[in-house]
C-alpha cells in the first residue's frame, strides 16, 4: 500500500493514494519528510537550513533506514549512538531556547 511507504522523500499521485494511481494518474507533488519545521519561517523552511546535495540525501536515506531496523539502542548516526545524538540535539535546543 502507497501510505505504508516510509521513505524521506514520497511521490504523492493525482488521485488516488495508490501505485496504481501513481502510475495511472502521474505525479501530483512530492511529500518531504525528511526534516522538521522552522517555527521561525513563514513557510516552515528556509534554504539556509540544510545543504541538499545528493550525497546528504543517500544519507539521510540510509539513516531512516537504519533507525527502521534495528532496536533504538542499537542504532547509530555517522558512529553515535542515536540516543547521544539525541541527548546531543537536545542541549543544543536548551540552550539555545
């Protein structure tokens, strides 16, 4: 099923929510849910937030993929353990709030 699919990055058709009316009905937009909102944009998003190459897009593909696997204590972003990256994250959004 076309809603069960969780990837960074998801084709969203015309019409009906399915492949088949992907493939029947083309593309309508593209789903990004790869990153958070900006609470400080109008729009959510500003261009100075990520550096989108193509290269941090297979990453961030292989991290979702990572964290859907394996068991939270196992899993790790670049070599950290993802709850230090989060305990990490965290007092960066202290202090900076």
């Amino acid at each position: 099923m076309a809603g069960e699919l969780y990837l960074p990055v998801r084709l969203k058709p015309r019409d009906e929510n399915s492949l088949d009316g992907l493939l029947n009905n083309g593309v309508d937009h593209i789903e990004l849910r790869m990153f958070d909102l900006n609470p400080l944009e109008k729009l959510g998003i500003a261009q100075e937030d990520f550096d989108f190459t193509p290269y941090l897009q297979e990453q961030l593909i292989r991290n979702h993929q990572n964290a859907a696997l394996y068991d939270i204590s196992d899993v790790s972003i670049d070599g950290v353990y993802i709850t230090e990256a989060a305990n990490s994250l965290l007092d960066k959004i202290e202090k900076y709030f």
